[in-house]
C-alpha cells in the first residue's frame, strides 16, 4: 500500500519541485519579491500568457524558456500517470487496500489463516459460522480475485506467510491464533517458527502433508498438528461403524449447528465463592441450562461426563453444552 501511496504522489511532487525550481530561479535571477516569483511560475507552468510582473533581462527570458520546456514535459507526465491511475483502477486499489489495513488494524484476538486452498477455506467457513473474525494470507493473486467476488468484504492480504512483515501486517500480535495449511509442510514449519518468535502466546494450528513431518512441527511450535488425509479416512471409516455418533458432531461443527455452542471454562474464569467446590455446585451457579460434557485436569486428561461431585481445582478446565442463548448468560455469569 506504501509502494502505490508513492507512485500516486510521484505526479504532484514533481510539479511540486518544477514550481520550486522556478520560483526560487526568478527570486535569484530577476530578484523578484516571492508572490512575484510565485506568480511567474504559476503563468509559466500553466501557460496561462497574464503579463508579466516586470520587464525580464536575457538572463530571465532564457530561464522562463527553460521553465516553459522543464513545465510542459513534466505537466504531460503528470496527466498521463494520473489518467494511467484512474484507467488502471491504481486509485481505487490503494483506496481498497487502505480499506482493508484500517480493517485489520481494529482486529483483535483474531484468527490468521495461512494459506486459501481448500483447507484454508474450509477453516473460514467453519470461522464464519461461529463469527469469529479472520484475516487471509494468500500469495496466489487468481484465488484471491475468485474468492474476493464471492466475498467482497474479505480482509486478506496478498504475500508470502513465510515473511514476518506480513505476519505483522496480519496483527499477530495481537492474534488469538495461527492456521497454516499451505501444501509444503516446510513453509508450514518455517510459518510455525516465525508466528512462535512473533507472539510466543498464540495458538497456533498447522496442517502436516507427510506423517514425518507432524513432529518437527511440533518442536517449531505448533500447538495441534492436522493431517487432513488421515482424518479424511478416519471420519468415512467411523461414518460406517459409528454414523449417528459423527453426524451429530458433524451438526454440531456445521452451518445447521450454528446455534448449538462448546464453550471451556478455565478455573480462573469461575467466580471465587465457587471456585474449589462440587461440579454440581458450579454448574447449578445462577442456572442457565447449559450441560456439562467433560472435564480436563491438570495434566490435560479429560473425563467425560464427570460425576457431580467431581471438585474442580486450580488448572482445570469445565466443558460446557449449549443453546447460543445459554452460552452468552453463562457467559455473563462469569466473573460475577
């Protein structure tokens, strides 16, 4: 956006600099007064043909003639940038451009997806059911312009994700979490690195191609490694001895389970009178009619579908199900 900010402006600065040359050359060659000068330079740029404010010696005469050449080529090149703008659309991309950086830069606690292909996309839908913002990063201009006319208000930025400029662009730091899923898993490694060096607290998501390449992953930083492949034919094969069991969770993740929320409740999030008691007693905390399907411990075990007398302690996290409705007044019921 800098890059076309300049070149819009090359076109006004050198007009800019053809009228200082001329002034400051008839305050030095003829010593005129500077609104004397000014209006010289202005008549001669424009070609405007006024009179002159004194009668000019030889020196002047040769100088205007040199300001009328310098005047002409440079108002010619001007016009023909500026018409070169506005037949290209320069200005309405910069102004776009403009748009979406001012979009990105009121993001906060984000998600950034690396990469637009298929996986990428799918992770956006999933994103925009739960209306949790995104911004794209995507270096392929024709999935850009194809995804744009479908999405006109897409914030996306157009570059390597492997650049930590991008990166910064994007507002990691500011970002919740990181999704890479581009096709070669050492640009998702070296993504990984880079999102952990920039914000060492985001979550971050990255998609593995070959099964070797899950650990390095791991080590660079990622928090959750997915093979689409394997759990492509984990979901057919659990389909066939388990389908109402996947359907349901294929419901809820789904646009049709938009209403239906899993939310987590850490333990610093329960209100203190309750902190340290019964689930029963926590979940029965200003009723809202949410459920509670599992609980994860301190070393990150769950137990599913814990007993109510289960007492939740510090580094513990409560799993919750419910309506839309039920999650926000639970919501609002934390802290209070």
């Amino acid at each position: 956006m800098q890059t076309r900010a300049w070149e819009l402006l090359q076109p006004f600065l050198l007009l800019l600099a053809v009228a200082t040359v001329g002034v400051t050359g008839y305050m030095l060659v003829e010593n005129f007064r500077f609104v004397e000068a000014l209006y010289m330079t202005v008549i001669t740029i424009t070609t405007a043909g006024f009179t002159e404010v004194r009668p000019l010696t030889d020196n002047g005469r040769i100088f205007t003639i040199c300001m009328l050449v310098l005047s002409w080529i440079s108002l010619a090149w001007a016009i023909t940038r500026i018409i070169q703008y506005i037949i290209n659309g320069e200005i309405n991309k910069y102004f776009k451009a403009r748009r979406i950086m001012t979009g990105i830069d009121q993001l906060d606690k984000h998600v950034i997806i690396c990469g637009f292909g298929r996986n990428g996309q799918q992770a956006a839908q999933t994103l925009r059911y739960h209306n949790k913002s995104y911004v794209v990063i995507e270096n392929r201009p024709e999935v850009l312009e194809k995804v744009i006319r479908e999405q006109p208000g897409l914030l996306y930025l157009e570059g390597n994700a492997t650049d930590d400029d991008i990166l910064r662009k994007a507002g990691i730091q500011r970002a919740h979490a990181l999704i890479s899923s581009l096709p070669a898993d050492a640009d998702n490694v070296f993504i990984v690195l880079s999102a952990r060096s920039l914000n060492s607290s985001i979550r971050i998501i990255s998609r593995a191609s070959e099964s070797s390449a899950a650990p390095k992953l791991k080590k660079a930083g990622a928090d959750h490694v997915i093979m689409p492949d394997r759990i492509g034919g984990t979901h057919m094969a659990t389909l066939v001895s388990k389908p109402d069991v996947i359907e349901f969770i294929d419901f809820l993740s789904g646009e049709e389970g938009e209403a239906i929320h899993m939310e987590s409740v850490d333990y610093l999030q329960i209100p203190e009178q309750i902190r340290d008691h019964s689930l029963k007693e926590i979940m029965e905390w200003k009723k809202t009619g949410v459920n509670c399907i599992g609980v994860r411990n301190k070393e990150g075990k769950f137990l599913i579908n814990p007993p109510e007398d289960t007492f939740i302690r510090l580094g513990m996290k409560v799993f919750v199900l419910g309506t839309r409705a039920q999650i926000e007044a639970m919501k609002g019921n934390i802290g209070k």
